[in-house]
C-alpha cells in the first residue's frame, strides 16, 4: 500500500467516525490515488488532480467540478501532514449548484410503479420490490435505510420501525399506518417460507437469500420506471428512487398548508420523522416545490395582511 493509500485510508477513517458515510466519496477518491500512483506521484498537484477530474472526457462539466471537490477535501486534510501537497483552487471546474429537481410522483404514478414490480418474473422478487417501493413511499425513508432493515427493527406491537445508524450516525423510530403494518407483515410470511433457515437478519433479502444491494436497488428501480412508462419532464428532473422520500416531504407539506396548521412550528416534527440533520434540510422543499412556494406565500401575506 502507498504512502498516499495510507492516507486516504485514515482520512476516510476520521470522516466516517464523524458521521459521513462517504460510500461514493471512498470510491471516486480510490480510483484518484491508483490514478496518482500509476503517474508515480507522491502527493496532491493541482495539474494532477484537474487531469483525473476531467475523467471521462466526454462527461458534463458539473461532474468534473464534482469529482475535483471530492478531491479539494482530501487535499486539505493532506495538507496538515504533507506540505507539499497542494489544494485544488476553487475556482478550477467549480462544481456550481446542480442539485437536481426532486421529480415529484402521482399517486397514479406510485401505483403504476409497484404494479409494474409485480410483474417481475421472480414472484419473490416481485413482491419484495413492490412492498420496498410502498414503503419508500408512506415513510419517505432512504433506500439506504430500507434495505438495511433487519427483522428485529420491525415493532409489530406498535406499529412502528427503528432505523439505525442512518446518515450521520442517527437511529429513530418511524411510526406505520396500520395499512403499512399489514403489507410488510404479509411480505414477512412471504419471507419466511421463501428463506425458512435465513442467513442474513436482513427484512428485505435478495433471490439469493441475502441482503439487498443499493446499486442493484437502483438499477431495478430504473427498469420499471421504464415498464410504468414514467418520463423524465426535464435535463435536471428525472425519476428516481430518492424522490420517492421528496413527495412524501412535499405531500405532508401541502396535506399541513390545505389544513390550515402552523406549518413552521410543525418542521421540527417532518425534520425528526425524515431523520434530517439540519432543519434548513427540510425547508429546502418550500422552495424547492413550486406549489409550496406559493401556498407559504400566500400564508405569509395574510399574516402580514392581519398585522396593524
């Protein structure tokens, strides 16, 4: 192992006790310091660094900007144990703002997606995929923290479940609709006559017995958006697994704002129940939703409309 490999691994180590899971980070920075090694360099050069970011050539420029900021922070922190190691200027393929536009699903569009799970060719498959995919939708959870459900973090009695060591190292309990009780009980008598001698404490499991794969999660997940027949409405607003958990966000949103409740005295709540670290992490769906733009701004003018 290089004296740089040596490096990245406290540095992720350090990040990682900190709270950040750094999965796509540890990966993109692997393949920069075999990149580095190949070039036999010792440290960080800017020359170097850009040269790796621009990596494939043919990619969009956000994601070289991107790539070259995973690498300004570690450049940072070798820094403090090698001077010679230079930082990255912020201003070389600056990643900008390209947060995508969460796309939004219908409830129709919800249905058509499960419905096309159903017909996946495994029937296990089938109703694994179809139960992970409403569940996604009625609690806005993480595909990272659904598919790491054991068995033991469902309370049947309550009708709750315990996410643990989510993002930030945060664990918290969700609480089902009796509905949601009743389909993931039935996905578990699936289970257990599908795996009656389980290898894995996992509640979703994969054909093989095993606990689900994120990446593959996300590779199914695309396949039947395309069998729904649900297209993308712009460059920067395409289906994907994780907007599931922004139209939970925004249809809570909009259920508070049509009740007529006290919607900011009611974030911390959506904040703690989506296992949000920042609260500005939640109010980002204000204006991040057009509709709920407009509602919060017709909320405010009657306030300020009633003030003397």
């Amino acid at each position: 192992m290089s004296t740089l490999a040596d490096a990245l691994a406290d540095y992720l180590t350090i990040r990682r006790r900190l709270g950040f899971k750094l999965g796509t980070h540890g990966q993109l920075l692997s393949d920069f310091v075999a990149y580095l090694d190949k070039q036999d360099a010792t440290t960080v050069t800017t020359e170097l660094a850009v040269a790796w970011a621009r990596r494939p050539a043919n990619a969009q420029p956000s994601w070289w900007g991107a790539r070259l900021s995973v690498v300004r922070v570690f450049a940072r922190y070798l820094e403090t144990i090698d001077p010679t190691a230079e930082v990255p200027p912020v201003d070389i393929l600056p990643a900008g703002s390209q947060r995508a536009t969460p796309y939004l699903y219908s409830a129709s569009d919800i249905a058509a997606l499960i419905a096309a799970a159903r017909r996946l060719a495994s029937e296990h498959r089938a109703v694994t995929y179809a139960t992970l995919i409403g569940l996604l939708a009625v609690t806005g959870m993480r595909v990272g923290e659904a598919i790491r459900l054991d068995l033991d973090d469902v309370d049947w009695s309550e009708g709750s479940l315990t996410v643990c060591q989510s993002k930030f190292g945060k664990t918290r309990e969700v609480a089902l609709h009796s509905t949601t009780v009743e389909a993931l009980r039935a996905y578990a008598e699936r289970r257990q006559q599908f795996l009656p001698r389980p290898r894995t404490p996992s509640f979703f499991v994969s054909l093989a017995g095993t606990r689900l794969i994120y990446n593959n999660v996300h590779f199914t997940f695309h396949e039947l958006v395309v069998e729904a027949g649900i297209g993308p409405r712009g460059p920067r607003c395409r289906p994907r697994p994780h907007d599931l958990r922004h139209t939970f966000a925004v249809n809570t949103l909009l259920a508070w704002y049509r009740e007529g409740l006290d919607v900011p005295s009611r974030m911390h709540l959506l904040s703690t129940y989506l296992g949000h670290l920042d609260p500005d992490d939640t109010y980002w769906y204000l204006s991040a939703t057009p509709e709920l733009l407009g509602l919060a701004g017709q909320r405010l003018e009657r306030t300020l409309g009633e003030l003397p």
